[in-house]
C-alpha cells in the first residue's frame, strides 16, 4: 500500500510526500485540519490541503521569523504574534529573557489544540507564563491596539482562506498604529517563484511600503513550500534590518539556533536580481 | 400536484427542457453556447444552455398561462400579495408601471420629491403632473427622511383630485415612512398608493423588520428582489394588492416590457424566491446580525455615526430598516464620497454609495465576517491616515425644488443648451443627480437656483459620480427656452 499526501503548487506542478499514517482530521468552524506522519519529514501538519510545517524543516522557517526582528530591535520587550497556532514562533520567542509578554492571537482554537496534542515539538511553551492566548480575528484584535508592542510578527497562512485579512493593507495600517515608534513587524511574505505567488507577495509588498517608512524583504530556503524560496518582509518604523543590526550582542544571548546566525542576517537580506525587481516595481 | 414553496415551476421546467435536448432553431442565435465560445467560456455552458426563447414548455412572460404563471402565483403567496408580475426590465419598469397603471395624462399623483428617477421618467413618459410632497430633513446627516402624515393629509386636501400617492418605503439610507396611516388616508379619499419598495424585500422574509407594503394594505409595490433578495441584476416583482385588475396592469407592462425575456433573470427570481420562502429568516437573521455588528464598531472608531433606530421620531422616521449599514462621516473631515473612494482605491473595497455627508455599505447573507473585519478596519484606517477636522464641509443633501413645469411637458420643450454658471433661473429640461443612489438634483421643469448649482459644482469637485444630463461633463445644464 502507497499513501501520498499531495499538494498542487501549481495547476501544472505537484509535490508529494509519502505518508505513513494520518494520525488526525477534522474541520473547524474555519477550515480543514489534517496531521500525518511521514518517514520524510516526520510528522506534518496541513490547513485545507495545505502544508503548514514539517517537523524536518520548520526550524528554518520559525528561526528566520523569529530571530531576523529580535535581533535588530534594541529591547524587545512586548511582542505580539498573530496566527502561529502550531506554537513554533513562541518557542523561539520565550527563549528571550528580555520578553515580558507574549500576545498571541490565533483565529482557530481546535489549531491550537490539535498542534498541543501532535505537535510537540512546536506546541511545547504555550504554558510559559508570558503567552496570553486570544482565539479572535486577527484584524479585529490589532483595530483596537495603539502604541503598544515592540515587534509584531504575522505568520498567517495564504493570501485565500481564513488568513485573507491578514494580507490587506488596513491590516498592515493597523499594525503600524499598535507598534511603538521604534516597533517592527515581520511578516510571512509568500514565495517569489512562481507567477501566482510572485503576485501575491508584490501585492502585499506594495501595501507594506505604502504602510511603513522602512520596508525590507529577506529570504530563507525551506523545502516543502512552492519552490523551496520563501520570503519574509520587514517593516519598521525606525530600524534598518542590516544598518541597525548588532550581531555580537545577539550572540552574546546565547540563543541556540539550527539554521539562524549573525552572518546568515545580513546575507538573507541580499536577494537575487529577478526579486528584487519584482519588489522594485510595486515600490 | 398543488404547488407549494419548495417549487419553482420555471427553474423546473428550464431543468426539463434541458433534458429534452431539443434542436434549435429559432432565437437566439447562439444555440446554446455553440455560436460563441468565447462567451461560453466565459460565463459556462450551464448558463448559455437556459438562455432560450419563450415557446410553449416555458410559457411567455408577455402572456403567461403556464409555469409563468406558476411561479407568479407562488410568488404572490409568498410576498402575502393577491398578483406578482416578474419583472426583467429592473425595478425602474417596475416604478413605471405601477405609475402608468394609476395615471394618465394631466392626473396628479403625490409623492415626496426624493424618489428615483425613473418615478419622474414615468411622468415624462405618461404625462402625469407631480405633486411633490417635501420630505423632511434630518440637516445633522443631511438626508431626505421619509413622508410624514400631516404633510401627505395636506398635499390630499389642496389636491383631493390626486389619483395616486406614492412612498418610497424604505429609503435607500433605510428609513421607512408610516405607511399604514398613509395608506388609511388615501384609501378614504379614494387615491391608489404605489410603493416603491426597491430596497424592501427583505422585510418580507425577516423578522421584525418595518411593515410590508402589502402588509400595509398599500396598492401596488415594486421590490427588487435583486437587491436584498438574491436574484441577478435586473429581475424584480411588481406586486399587486386585491384591488388591483392584473389584467390591465400586463398591458401597461406590456408597453415598454421586453417580448423577449431573459430566461435567467425568470428563473433567478423563481429559485430566489423559494429560498427566501423556505429560508429567508434565517438569511436575514444573519444578515442583521452582521450590520449591528459592524455599526457597534464603526461606531467605537470615533467620529464616524453608524446610524440606526435612534433616529425613529414617530413620523418622518417611522421605522428604521436595521439591516442597512448608512454611516455618516463628515465628523473624520471627509465627504461620504471620499470615504468611498478611498475605501475603494486604498483597500480594495466596494461599497454600494457614498454621497456629501454618508457612505453606505450594502450587508448581505453572501458577505464573511472576515470582510465585515476588514471593512470596520480599513474605516479606522482611513479616520487616522486621511481624517481631518470638519470644518469647509458642505452639509445639507437635499434642497426642496422649485417645480416651474411638468416633467413632460419640460423634456420635450424647446430648449438651449446653457453653461452651468449662467444658468440660474431658468427651467431646467433634464435630469441632474448622483448615481448612486439616483436621486434627482434637478428634474426636468424644476427652477435652476445658485444654490443648486453650488450644489453641483461641490458634488463634482468631491467627486461624485454625476449623471443624467445631455453633456457628459454637466459643464452646461439644457434649459427651457
């Protein structure tokens, strides 16, 4: 017997992975969820289809989140996460003893549970005394704040579905309005390769420059996402992500990571041509 | 087999028909889709397949015996109507015809001079002579409200010879007149009432919404069903109270109607109206859910007034449609126009009107809450990124006319073509309004004042879409000779 999990990354391209059982589905009042183990990649978690993470590769995906913000930002104090329900950006932000308090904001409770009971590897500092769980509309939640957190970290889904609002620019408004003046927000910035995601992600770039006096991307290799070559943006009110940035005091944290490092932050910001271009033209 | 609700004769028919496969070969000429694929491709097979000709499993809407009448019957069932017409010349060819039904040539009818304008085309086009009934104004928000009674009791007794008085129930903002106690008094002296129930068919369906027109025991309305009801662009019902000859009233609709109806818009209202019929409490339950939900939180922005029931007086504001979303913005410094605009250009919303002082935002079943987030959001985004204080904002919406001519007698005068600014004092030959939401600033054989052409140059320059005059860029006003 052959089990494959497939997702289409294209109408014309697809990516499988061997399944060896499906240890979880279910439907929330949002969407579809479904975990599975693989010999590949370890276990798995899906939204409507959709890969979220891998236990072999979402080190590098929650590291280049995580990190890239908590290293330019002088005294990250405050942070606000929304979407993140498989607990992977806590994780790597209650590693900070410098953080006080931990937002976040997840759309999708049974997420939450569902990654507490098959994903431990990610769901595992839910309990740490600083993470306040609020299950709401992320472009609800962030309306009503104002000068507020320090760094704001998006790690929403795609730009169709549930995480939709998370990619327009009254969104990206809002979270100028609740960071402080020298806050930063990160956010999960789609892939450049393919023609419908390279959309997707000039379109929210656009709203982002227009929404934010200093507005970065960087890149970081992951493999089960379309193409393998994912972005992430950075925007901020006052901080240059590389000009501004301290490696040796990061270092000095003693934060162990997999795939982040001081060298590896200036470099990520160094993009190809064909990217750069494509940001250039909605700037 | 006695019809009931969970029927819809021409939807079941056309699936019938479909079945049959039968050769075409008469109109249109596209047969089925295959004379066009580039049509086809784009709006699907299904669809192209029921775009077919009246013949004799289909009925003919000029003349319905069959499963026209079918659906008709159902449908007056279902709107607590005696007659329902199907309408596919939009609610205007409905608005029409229940005017040319009441009156004929030199008849007056009363109605409040906030109407749409395809009432006053009805004029032009049957001669009859409006007597106009100023709405009252609520001048904070700068809106027409709806008729109040002691006003309708005088415009029937300085003209007890009125044929008909019309109401416009709701209006477009949502406000709904006493139409009980109207129709009372026209009905004692003998006068048709016609209602223009456009923005309505949803308070046939919902729970506690404002009173029906039938309900009310008014004459005839039109509802666009294409509105809050579901149905394509274009369909509407003509609904007729029992006092009513239906008979008579399909050859008035027979004049200006198409003989060559739209199978889709036919079987969009019937499929509409059975899902209203069978679970149209539940739809607007939800619907209304959703607008007091974005009003309560537009309404903690600041600034901005999501209005609702408050404003009911126990006249002029007799009920208040609470399923529409009307916000006025002019306290955040920025005309309703602006706030449209730049919720469209800014955030990729459309909403359904903005005018000088309110926007409004058209609810439906078929919206998210995670749109309605966005919509609340992208608000409170335009206050702190584009608001600005009040002040050099004009307000008022709606200046009481001064009618010089009748409508018909104005449009087919002789007349010159003059530039705005010179045109003071004369009487005007055409139309000049916003659309939406299409309520006349100037209609044909009303006095042009310098406060209407301020009025305009404002509208334009705030950038409302302007329309109904003979020069596209209303830089010249036609005006009688």
């Amino acid at each position: 017997m052959e089990l494959w999990f497939t997702e289409r990354h294209t109408p014309n391209v697809k990516f499988s992975i061997k399944v060896d059982r499906q240890l979880y589905s279910g439907n929330s009042e949002f969407q579809r969820i479904d975990i599975f183990d693989s010999k590949e990649f370890g276990r798995f978690l899906t939204l409507d289809g959709y890969m979220m993470l891998t236990e072999k590769d979402e080190f590098i995906y929650h590291e280049m989140i995580t990190h890239v913000p908590m290293a330019v930002h002088l005294n990250p104090k405050n942070i606000l996460v929304i979407g993140a329900g498989d607990g992977g950006v806590v994780r790597e932000l209650t590693r900070y003893s410098s953080v006080e308090n931990i937002d976040l904001v997840e759309i999708d409770e049974l997420v939450v549970e569902v990654s507490k009971k098959y994903l431990t590897t990610t769901a595992c500092r839910f309990d740490d005394p600083r993470v306040h769980i609020f299950y709401e509309d992320g472009v609800k939640f962030i309306r009503r704040c104002e000068d507020k957190y320090d760094v704001i970290i998006v790690d929403s889904t795609d730009p169709f579905g549930p995480g939709e609002g998370l990619f327009t620019k009254e969104f990206y408004g809002s979270c100028f309005k609740a960071l402080h003046e020298d806050g930063i927000m990160v956010n999960q910035h789609e892939s450049p390769f393919y023609d419908e995601d390279a959309a997707a992600m000039q379109r929210s770039h656009k709203r982002i420059v227009e929404s934010f006096p200093i507005s970065k991307v960087y890149q970081a290799h992951i493999p089960t996402y379309p193409s393998g070559h994912w972005l992430f943006g950075f925007a901020s009110k006052k901080y240059h992500p590389v000009n501004d940035f301290n490696g040796v005091k990061w270092s000095m944290q003693e934060i162990r990571t997999r795939y982040y490092n001081p060298r590896l932050h200036a470099g990520a910001f160094a993009l190809p041509n064909y990217v750069e271009e494509l940001l250039k033209d909605v700037e | 087999m006695a019809l009931s609700q969970i029927n819809a004769p021409i939807y079941e028919a056309l699936r019938r028909f479909r079945r049959m496969r039968v050769v075409p070969f008469d109109v249109p000429g596209h047969k089925r889709g295959r004379g066009n694929m580039e049509l086809t491709e784009f709006l699907g097979e299904e669809c192209m397949s029921v775009d077919v000709n009246s013949m004799k499993p289909l009925d003919n809407l000029c003349h319905p015996v069959s499963v026209i009448k079918d659906a008709e019957t159902l449908a007056a069932e279902a709107f607590g109507a005696a007659n329902a017409f199907f309408m596919v010349g939009g609610t205007t060819s409905a608005v029409q015809s229940m005017i040319m039904y009441a009156c004929k040539g030199g008849d007056k009818i009363i109605m409040p001079r906030n109407v749409h304008r395809s009432a006053i085309n009805a004029l032009i086009l049957c001669d009859a002579v409006p007597v106009y009934v100023d709405p009252d104004v609520n001048n904070t928000l700068g809106i027409a409200l709806g008729m109040s009674v002691s006003q309708v009791e005088k415009a029937i007794r300085e003209n007890p010879d009125a044929k008909a008085i019309m109401v416009n129930n709701p209006t477009y903002y949502g406000i709904c007149s006493d139409l009980k106690k109207i129709t009372e008094l026209a009905h004692k002296h003998n006068m048709l009432v016609l209602v223009d129930e456009a923005h309505g068919t949803h308070f046939y369906f919902g729970e506690n919404f404002p009173v029906t027109a039938m309900a009310a025991g008014a004459d005839i309305a039109s509802v666009s069903m294409h509105k809050s009801g579901g149905s394509l662009t274009q369909s509407s019902f003509l609904l007729m109270g029992e006092k009513i000859n239906s008979d008579y009233m399909r050859q008035v609709v027979n004049l200006t109607q198409t003989t060559s109806a739209s199978y889709l818009l036919l079987s969009s209202l019937d499929i509409s109206r059975k899902r209203l019929a069978l679970s149209g409490r539940e739809i607007f339950e939800k619907t209304v859910e959703m607008a007091e939900y974005a009003r309560s939180e537009i309404n903690s922005i600041g600034g901005y007034y999501a209005y609702s029931k408050e404003l009911i007086n126990g006249d002029s504001v007799y009920d208040f449609d609470v399923s529409k979303l009307s916000v006025f913005t002019l306290p955040i410094g920025l005309a309703g126009i602006e706030v449209y605009d730049l919720l469209r250009d800014e955030y990729d919303i459309q909403i359904e009107f903005g005018d000088i002082g309110n926007i409004l935002a058209y609810i439906s079943v078929g919206d998210r809450n995670r749109d309605i987030e966005r919509l609340i959001s992208a608000m409170s985004e335009i206050k702190r990124r584009f608001g600005k204080s009040e002040t050099g904002l004009l307000t008022h919406e709606y200046i009481n006319p001064i009618v010089a001519e009748t409508p018909r007698k104005a449009f087919y005068g002789d007349k010159k073509s003059l530039p705005l600014d010179e045109s003071a004092g004369y009487i005007c030959s055409e139309f000049v309004m916003c659309y939406p939401p299409g309520i006349p600033i100037l209609a044909p054989g009303e006095l042009i004042t310098d406060e209407i052409i301020q009025y305009i140059k404002y509208a334009k320059e705030k950038g409302c879409s302007m329309t109904g005059t003979e020069d596209i860029n209303i830089e010249h006003l036609n005006v009688l000779i």
